[in-house]
C-alpha cells in the first residue's frame, strides 16, 4: 500500500496523495492493513464507509414514512460542540430532500416572543410523509435560555409544565418522536473548542454564548438533569447517545433512529443494536447523575 502524504479525503471514494486525487480502491490490497494505519484519511474513510450500510437503512426508513404518510419528529440536543450538525449530515446525507428538513432556528423576533412558546415550532412540525430534524428544539427552553437568562424563571416553570402534554399529544396523533441528547465531556468540549479556535474554516461556529460554556459546566449539567427528570417519559423518552467519539455517536444515533420505526425490507445481517457503552436511557441517564450526586455532592457530568 502505497503511503498517503496528506490526510485529506476529497469524497468517500478519493483520497489526495501528495497533489494528485487518487481512486481509494487504487491504494488497497488489504483491508487489515488499512485498520492498523495512523493515516487519518485512511480511518476516516473506513469510518464513513462503515456508516453507509445504515445511511441505505435509513433511505428504507423515510420511502416507507413516505408511503404511509407518516409524520417523525428527530430532536438532537446537547451541549455546544456535542455533535449535532456532524450527526444530522450523516443521517440525511443520502435521504431525499424531498422528504426531510432540518431545523435550526435562530433566536425568537419581537412578534415570536410575544406568542405561546410552541407556537414557532409547530409551524414547523412535519406533514405526512416526512422527517424534520431538528438541530435544537423547544428544549432550548430548558437548557439554553434558563442559563443565560433569556427567559424568566415563570416562563420557564410553564415550559415543564407544557412540554409533557405537548410531546404526548404529538404522539398520541401519531407522531414518530425521537429524542436523542448528545452528551460531551468537559475536556473533549475544551478540546473541540479549541480546534476551532485554530482553524479558520470552523472559526465561524464560535459564539459569545459558545465561549462561556466551560465556565457554566455545571449550570449546564444541572439544567440537562431536569429536563431530563422532567421530560423522560413513555410517550416521549429521551435517549442519551456519548459522543466523545463522533463515529460511534453517529453510528449509534442511526440506530436508535432506525429502531423507531418498523419499517419494510430490514436488512437481517445488520447489527441493529445500540452500543451499551455509547447509548443510555434517560431513565439510566438520571440514575447515573444520582448516584455521581450522593458520591460527592454535586453532578460530575
């Protein structure tokens, strides 16, 4: 195997050797031997190709919510820099525009504030027939705004006490609801934090809001413990996905997503199984803060 100089990958298919894009396939004889390479690119295409199996189960997914006109809700949160645009692009990399949407929205305007809470998200709520993502969600309420003030704590009182009701009757009209908190580390976040501090071409990601979110760790955790505690129910669970390491967050974000729905044609030689070390119940999510709790007096997570 011929050593790649630069790590870059131009696609999943080519990789840049030297200055010259090359076919990946034209540089392997052995696939043993691309898993013990330390060439980033090598592993990163390896990483991308495994996803691809669930990325096609996926498309499966969405032509059946198609077909029946089905309506699914996916919510991504967690902390800045925990994963959720990374995951949101492997999930609905292949998917048909069509049929999904991702949503992002920004800060509410003048008239939105003056309105019911809800009321800005279920204009975007899906039709039959689709999937909407959302890269962050109502539960800005619970986590975000609490933490900088951007709401009263009256405000944020009548949020938990809608959001159960509201996540019920979405389902109860027959809405797929998937609710995954994408849970980072303190260091892995500094880490994160400072590679886009480096680079230019992520630069762009840092906020002011992003910047003092080391310094407002445990605040954070505290809010993350009652969403939890308040909003983890049968009709809407949360799923806590660990996404120190993005491949396996991904992965196992796919599953969880896929496992929502019954779906035609699955196929049988994939392993459907979430990763037990990766992927948590809010239940177990909650049990676990306890117990870190009573060992020594406050969240460590």
């Amino acid at each position: 195997m011929r050593e790649i100089e630069l790590n870059e990958i131009i696609n999943p298919d080519y990789v840049l050797v030297g200055n010259k894009k090359i076919k990946f396939e034209e540089l392997v004889n052995d696939y043993v031997e691309l898993k013990n390479t330390k060439s980033k690119a090598v592993k990163k295409y390896l990483a991308e190709r495994e996803l691809k199996p669930y990325q096609a189960e996926l498309i499966k997914m969405q032509e059946y919510l198609e077909k029946n006109k089905k309506r699914m809700i996916v919510l991504f949160e967690g902390r800045d820099a925990a994963g959720k645009g990374g995951t949101i692009r492997r999930v609905t990399r292949y998917m048909n525009e069509k049929h999904y949407r991702v949503v992002a929205l920004g800060k509410p305007s003048d008239v939105e504030r003056t309105q019911w809470y809800f009321q800005r998200y279920t204009s975007q709520l899906p039709r039959g027939g689709e999937i909407v993502l959302f890269d962050r969600s109502w539960y800005n309420r619970a986590m975000v705004e609490p933490v900088f003030g951007f709401c009263t704590a009256e405000e944020y009182e009548n949020f938990k006490k809608d959001v159960v009701d509201f996540e019920k009757t979405l389902v109860r009209n027959g809405t797929i609801l998937v609710k995954i908190y994408l849970s980072i580390s303190k260091e892995e976040q500094a880490k994160r934090f400072a590679k886009r501090q480096r680079d230019p071409l992520r630069q762009w990601k840092l906020s002011e809001i992003d910047l003092q979110a080391q310094d407002k760790w445990d605040e954070f955790t505290n809010m993350k413990y009652e969403m939890l505690k308040t909003s983890h129910t049968i009709y809407a669970p949360w799923t806590v996905v660990r996404s120190d390491d993005k491949f396996k967050a991904r992965l196992n974000a796919m599953k969880v997503i896929l496992n929502a729905v019954d779906y035609d044609d699955r196929n049988k030689h994939l392993n459907f199984v979430p990763d037990d070390e990766i992927v948590v119940s809010g239940a177990r999510e909650i049990e676990i803060m306890e117990v870190q709790r009573i060992k020594s007096g406050k969240f460590t997570d």
